[in-house]
C-alpha cells in the first residue's frame, strides 16, 4: 500500500465531499484546484496527477477525475480514521 502525503489525503476526501460518496460522479479538476489557497494550487495539481498515476483517481473527460474503487476505499478509510489534514479548504 503506497503511503499517501498530507495533501494527496486531502485532495482524495475533497473528491469524497465533492462526489457526495458517489464513485460515479466526475468532478473538473478546476473545481477541486479553486478549493485550495492559491499558494498550494500548483501543488494540487501535482498531487492530482500522483493520485491518477497511483490509481485512486480516474481520468474521465477532458480535465475531469472520478474515484476509482481504490480511492474510495481509501478516502472513507480516512474520513473513518479522522486524517489530519494538511490544507485547509475554503
């Protein structure tokens, strides 16, 4: 099991909020990226790219990544275990 960064954790439970627990839904990266301080945006993304590479996400359409069974699993894992966030979101 690959060990995941604060902000990969992060990233994957604002897909798990935004999704409303439904693997299905495809959200724009856009929408998740404009959650985050400018500051940490450019890292975002490069946790958004780690997480589809390491499949917790899915590319669907252009620009736009759903849970994959794995990140699902792994998200509720986290919300269930209480992460310790490294951004906060707005």
């Amino acid at each position: 099991m690959k060990k995941l960064t604060e902000l990969e954790k992060t990233v994957l439970l604002a897909f798990l909020v935004l999704a409303k627990k439904n693997r299905g839904k495809s959200i724009p990266e856009a929408e998740i990226v404009l959650k985050f301080p400018r500051r940490q945006r450019k890292n975002v993304r490069e946790a958004i790219e780690s997480l589809k590479k390491n499949n917790f996400l899915v590319e669907t359409k252009e620009k736009a990544c759903k849970l994959s069974e794995k990140g699902l699993k792994r998200a509720l894992h986290l919300l269930h275990t209480g992460a310790k966030l490294w951004a906060y979101l707005r």
